[in-house]
C-alpha cells in the first residue's frame, strides 16, 4: 500500500506530505514494555522539525478549509477503509508498542475506523442558523467557520483511537492538524499518518512529529499560529497547557484525569455489578482516564458483592498481551509500581483490607481490589491509572451520592439500580461530564458529547459535538435594502 511504513522498523517524522529524518531531535529505540525489546526505531522531532511542520500546517490551512465538504467526507471514508484493511499490522503494532492486549487493540482500530465514518458524514452536516433580521432589507445569519490549525497531543492509553477523535473532527471542520503522540506510543501516531496519505490527504493539512514536551510541546503550545490546542492526559499537565494557550487567547479542549465511581444499589444483582465492574477497572491494565476505580456498595449488598468481584478479579489471566485470553498486559511504564504500591501501603495502613492482588513481576501488575476504603485515604482520591480499584461501603444511596461527588475529578461515573426515579434522580446529581445507569463508567460512543467537568476538563469530543468545539462562530449580515443611517 502506497505510504504504508514497516511498523516495527525505522520510524520517521510525517511532515508537509513527506517522510523525513528528524533535523535537530533525536533517534529514540522504541521497547515493548512486555519484554524490554527494541520493537522499532522512531525518529523523534527537535524545534527545527516542528517549526517545518506548523509552517505547513499554517500553509495550507487557506486551501483546506476551501476544500468542498464532499471532498473531504471521501478523503476520511478512504482513511477508514483503509484502517481496516491495515487492521491486523496495527493491531500487533499496539500490542507491542504499548502492551495493549488483542482484544482492547483489536477493537481500538475498528473504533478508529468507526469515528472516521461519523466524522465524514459530519462534513455535510457543519450547519449555521438564519436569524431574525435586525431590521428592514437585512439578512442576518450565522455561520461555522475553521479555526486554522489545531495541534493535538495524545497519550500512550489509547494512542490510536484518542488521536482520532481529535484529528478526525478537526479535519472535517476544515482545519488543518499536528498531531504530538506520546513519546511512549510514537510509532501509532505516525502509522496514523500513513493511513492518510494512502487516503489522499493533501500535503500539509497533517503532519506528525512525536517529540518530548519540553523540546516541541511547548513550542507548539505558545506559536500563535496555533488557534487551538486539543488535549487528553493528566490534570497536571493540560492545567498547564491551559496557561500557556490562554496567552494568546487559543480555543483549549481538555479531557483529563479521573477517579470515576460506581455507585451499586442493594437492589443490584452483585454477580452482573461485580462483571460491569471488573470491565471498567482492569481493561488495559486500569490504564484508563475512565477506569472504575472507586467502587460504592449500599448496605447489605456489600459483601456479596466484594465476593464476586474478587472472583472475577482473580480469574482473569495475566501475560503475554499477543494471546487471544489475555486480559491483563504489562504496564507500559513498569516502574508505576511504586506509586500503586504507594497507594495500597497507605490505605492498609489506615485500614482498608486487601483482598487480592497486590503484587507484581516485572512489568506486571496483577488484578488488585481493595476494600474498606474511606474518604481519608490517598486512594480515594488519587487516580492509580493501574488494575486496581477501591471498594467503598454507603449506608443509603444519600451516602452514596455524597461518596461519589467527593472528589475533585468529574469525568464519567456509572450508577447500578433497578429503581428507574431514583437513578434518574441520582443520575441528574452525579457530578460528571458522563452518567451511565447499569452500565460500567469505561463508555464511549461515537457521536456522544465525551468529556468532564471539575479537574477533569471541559470541552466535548463526539459527532457533531466535536464540530463545535473545531469550529468558531461568526455573525454575517448583509443590506439588501438601503439603510437609512441615524446621521
């Protein structure tokens, strides 16, 4: 396939429709966190290389944004047939990139492929208003317009579909893109590229230079060519990226960290909750913005259900994440150890009980569920982005409620009942960006509004949501009559 890259050989920089060798940044060995092999070489860019790739950008933002909204709707309808037909190379890329199991891979590239079809029927659908005129002969609307180019910077959890959501949107509005995937993943981001210069994307409109933050991130962040900077990883850091952005007045989309409940009812089977739960807290190893990582059981629920969840928790099997029945993969970062170690030691030692897991080898980290957990805890309120959750016991769903909003994060919670008024009543209280009732709190949907509040960001990601926020509004009137003018 024409532009297709080997995927676990030398990796360089896609920039202005080119693949090139870094100028002044460095060749980085890129390891699978399963084994510590060098699964490929990547080329990371310095400031000469992101300078080259937001003067394209930048150049070709005019004739991009003029380009018909059909073209474009058949330039991403290629890219997602022709993501699908790379699935199988992408999917073992991810596997050995980021010690993503099969399963989470496998359905992160059709999800991929599915948000490219919904941003390319968006391309159609990028509509404004006609508005009362403000007076005689004048016709008055208003209408979406590009914002030029927008810089996304991804994270190494779901490198694929994240950069995705960003940059298939962006596009389909009419920007032009720079894409800075995590320096953990950099080889998926720039296998991205490949799939859009097989789908006849024009030079310049994305351009793909992983980097360290400190060399290009920044950089990219304070250049006022930059109109908008879309963002998903810590609150630490897109705190700062929002500092930075708002000198110069950019548009900032922010999906950040999370400690994301899930409340369980009494009146909930605790075998199904335990499944919905045990979904949510160990998928990818926990290492999810998403995860379920804060488990509220009412009364006499409880133990039945901290039963179940252990069941669960230690029948899935830890290893190689290229087997069919793998669930639980590596760490990508094997060294976050400490800080999950950190976590349980504290909560032990103000006393919360272990009841599985808790260890480690190597790069492993094995199904953890802590219960007895209490609000004076760190990990109550820390986010652990590893396989472990925290079990939490409400005396009523009041209790509850109150458990769940006591955190800083409001990403996604998810609530188990069978009671219709009360989870629409709790459900309408839950302070998050995302509220889903017997489902687990780790959902997405392709043209749903996806983001959070409090520390866990603003801005939305989804369909025509999406559209918004790559998209500013203008108020355009025209005179047909003569005005007769106060003076």
């Amino acid at each position: 396939m024409r532009g297709q890259q080997p995927y676990f050989r030398e990796h360089l920089l896609y920039i202005n429709g080119e693949w090139v060798p870094q100028t002044d940044g460095e060749v980085m060995e890129d390891r699978n966190p399963a084994d510590g092999s060098v699964m490929a070489m990547v080329h990371m860019g310095g400031r000469q290389d992101a300078e080259k790739a937001l003067a394209a950008a930048y150049a070709a933002r005019g004739k991009w944004a003029a380009t018909a909204p059909d073209v474009r709707e058949r330039i991403l309808l290629r890219a997602a047939d022709e993501m699908e037909a790379r699935a199988e190379g992408l999917t073992q890329l991810m596997i050995a990139e980021s010690g993503s199991a099969r399963y989470k891979a496998w359905g992160e590239v059709m999800g991929s492929a599915g948000i490219l079809r919904v941003a390319a029927g968006e391309c159609r659908r990028l509509h404004g208003e006609v508005l009362q005129p403000g007076g005689p002969g004048q016709m008055s609307m208003a209408v979406r317009s590009p914002l030029g180019v927008v810089l996304g910077i991804t994270p190494f959890n779901y490198p694929m579909i994240l950069a995705i959501k960003k940059l298939a949107y962006a596009l389909a509005a009419g920007n032009t893109f720079i894409l800075k995937p995590s320096p953990l993943t950099p080889a998926t981001g720039l296998a991205i590229a490949g799939v859009f210069e097989a789908a006849g994307l024009p030079a310049g409109v994305l351009n793909v230079v992983p980097g360290r933050s400190e060399v290009i991130g920044d950089m990219l962040v304070d250049d006022p060519r930059v109109r908008m900077v879309t963002f998903t990883g810590s609150s630490a850091v897109g705190r700062s990226i929002a500092v930075r952005a708002a000198r110069d007045l950019k548009k900032v989309a922010m999906e950040l960290g999370g400690k994301n409940p899930l409340i369980v009812l009494k009146d909930f089977d605790p075998v199904q909750a335990a499944d919905i739960a045990a979904y949510g807290a160990f998928c990818h190893q926990g290492q999810v913005c998403m995860a379920t990582s804060r488990i509220i059981v009412e009364g006499d629920g409880y133990q039945p259900f901290c039963d179940a969840l252990v069941r669960r928790a230690e029948g899935l099997k830890v290893g190689d994440p290229s087997e069919e029945d793998t669930i639980i993969g590596p760490l990508i970062q094997p060294e976050k150890w400490k800080f999950i170690d950190g976590q349980i030691e504290d909560a032990l030692s103000k006393g919360a009980k272990l009841l599985t897991g808790g260890r480690h080898e190597g790069p492993w980290y094995w199904p953890t569920v802590i219960a007895g957990v209490t609000p004076e805890m760190r990990i109550f309120h820390e986010e652990t982005f590893g396989p472990v959750t925290s079990v939490v016991r409400a005396k009523d769903p009041e209790e509850a409620l109150a458990l769940c909003n006591d955190n800083e994060y409001g990403l996604s919670a998810a609530l188990l009942t069978h009671n219709l008024e009360l989870a629409w009543s709790m459900g309408l209280r839950m302070e998050a960006g995302m509220v889903h009732i017997n489902d687990t709190t780790f959902l997405s949907g392709t043209t749903a509004p996806s983001g959070g509040v409090k520390f866990s960001g603003f801005g939305r990601e989804g369909g025509r949501y999406s559209m918004e926020d790559f998209t500013e509004l203008k108020w355009l009137t025209m005179q047909v009559e003569p005005k007769k003018m106060p003076f």
